[in-house]
C-alpha cells in the first residue's frame, strides 16, 4: 500500500475532528498571505447573520433553501471549559494507528468577541508511524454564540517537515490580518472542523431534519450538510457502551457531492452528547476513530 494512500485514508479518517491536512499537503503548503476560499454557499442557522454570494471559481454563488435548524443547547452553555476527549483511530484491519485528543481550552475574547479556543492534537502510532510520522496540532477560535471560526491554525509536523499556518476569517474582506497571520475570505456562517463538531453537539434532531453548513478546512471551503439517520444505536467503544444518534456527514465541494467518502458521527445520548465514534468509508477500507476516555482536565 502506497504512502499517499496510506495518508488519505488515515487523514479521512480524522477529518470531521481535525480536518485540513491532507487538503494542505495537496496544494503544497501554500502560504500566501491572502487566500479566497470559494464554494458553494449554504443557508445560514438561526445563529448566523445573513450570508452573501462571495466570487471565487467562476462567480457569485448564491444562497440555497434548506430545512429549519434548531439546537438543543445553546452552544455558549453546552461547551464545557477543560474537557478532554481521547481517541484512537483503527484503519482496515490495524487497530490503534493513530491517537487523537480533543479539548476545549478556555473562552476568552478574541476580537472584541466572546470565542472559544479548541483544540485537537494527532499523532500516529507504529506500525503506521514507521512509514508515516504525523504530530500535528489543530486550534480553532470559534464565536461562543454560533461556532462560527474566527481564526483557524494548523501546526503541521508530518514526516519531520514542520508547517504553521494561522488563518483569520473575513467575510467582507475589509479586515486586514496582522503579519504573520493569513486573511482567509470565506462565507459568513462558516464553521472550522473543530467548531462545526461542537455546534453539531448541540442540534435538536428531533426538530432538524438536516444541518448545513460552509466549513473551511484550512485550504478549501466546503458545503457540509449533516442528518440524523438513527436516533439510538447501540455502540461499543474502548471508552465502553453508548446509546447514541447516529448523524451522516456529506461533503460537497463547488455543490458536488463527494461520492469517494462517507463519514457518520456518533453522539451519545447523555447530557453532552459526548462524539463516541467517527466512521469513515472509503473505496480501499473503512477507518474508525473511537472514544477511549472523556474527562478534564
């Protein structure tokens, strides 16, 4: 099995957590100062201000009718300071490949705003890190209110080649980005991967028949559209048993869906509605990340 696809399935695998890298190494670390993230544009939820059509990739995309979004807890009170999520990922028939940390580190300002910082942490581990050594650190600033991302960095170290990128969100383009630090133009509403796991924590699927949302994954922006396809499955995981909804994730890029790729996130039915599993299918194997341990720190 070659090294690119022994990269894309284990990156697949992570990328509803941490998302970004593989899409980074695609496009050769690109490190201009301003970048134009073009994609489809979606409805905003009941948090978002108002989208607006943004130029990129042959024009103004303009916004589409979607179902209701309502939320079981406001973000601002259903994110929790200090915790810590552990996981390990399981690619084919190779258990524990990888292990992942989540964690919520502090809400502060952050431009004026009430943000949390989030973070995610990934390491490989042998047999995989023999041919593929990966320590990358993910942080999002992410609006208390809405999830939305405010500045997205990716600390890449993979095979000993080290990568910093730190990108601040426009959507008017009128904010000017200190050095240092990337302008990234996205749509107004969007959600990095770390905020748009946390916000999807708090829908009330029992009145939101589909979710969707721009996520900029640190190079490309994407639609991402997410359903509730089992209210209670059971799952076993390292971490033990769980009740817990089963949510489908599509990704559509330039509104085509992905086809190559399927992901499902597993929210526990408890009062966090804790992610005990991702599952990502792809042509050559499928790949489980899943929980081991959630605690605090």
């Amino acid at each position: 099995m070659g090294l690119r696809v022994i990269r894309v399935m284990f990156i697949l695998a992570l990328l509803v957590c941490a998302g970004g890298a593989y899409y980074w190494f695609r496009a050769n670390h690109e490190t201009e100062r301003r970048t134009l993230a073009s994609g489809p544009l979606s409805e905003p939820n009941r948090f978002d201000r108002p989208a607006s059509g943004v130029s990129g990739g042959g024009g103004v995309h303009r916004s589409a009718p979607s179902a209701g979004v309502g939320a079981r807890n406001d973000p601002e009170t259903l994110v929790r300071a200090g915790e810590v999520l552990e996981y390990s990922a399981n690619v084919a028939k190779l258990n524990n490949v990888a292990d992942l940390r989540l964690q919520v580190d502090e809400r502060r300002d952050f431009l004026g705003k009430s943000a949390w910082h989030l973070q995610a942490f990934a390491h490989t581990e042998n047999p995989l890190r023999m041919v593929f050594a990966l320590d990358d650190q993910f942080d999002s600033y992410s609006d208390a209110a809405s999830m939305t991302s405010l500045q997205y960095e990716m600390h890449l170290n993979e095979r000993g080649q080290k990568i910093d990128s730190v990108q601040r969100m426009t959507a008017t383009g009128r904010d000017v980005a200190p050095q240092n630090v990337t302008e990234a133009r996205v749509l107004a509403g969007t959600r990095d991967p770390l905020g748009m796991m946390q916000y999807l924590r708090g829908v009330d699927w029992s009145k939101t028949p589909e979710v969707r949302s721009p996520v900029y994954d640190g190079h490309k922006l994407y639609d991402v559209r997410a359903r509730e396809e089992s209210g209670s499955q059971e799952v076993s995981v390292p971490a033990g048993n769980f009740r817990a909804s089963k949510i489908s994730i599509h990704v559509f890029d330039n509104g085509v869906e992905m086809k190559d790729a399927q992901f499902a996130l597993y929210l526990a039915n408890n009062a966090a509605r804790t992610p005990v599993l991702i599952e990502a299918v792809i042509p050559v194997a499928t790949a489980r990340v899943e929980l081991v341990k959630a605690g605090g720190r």
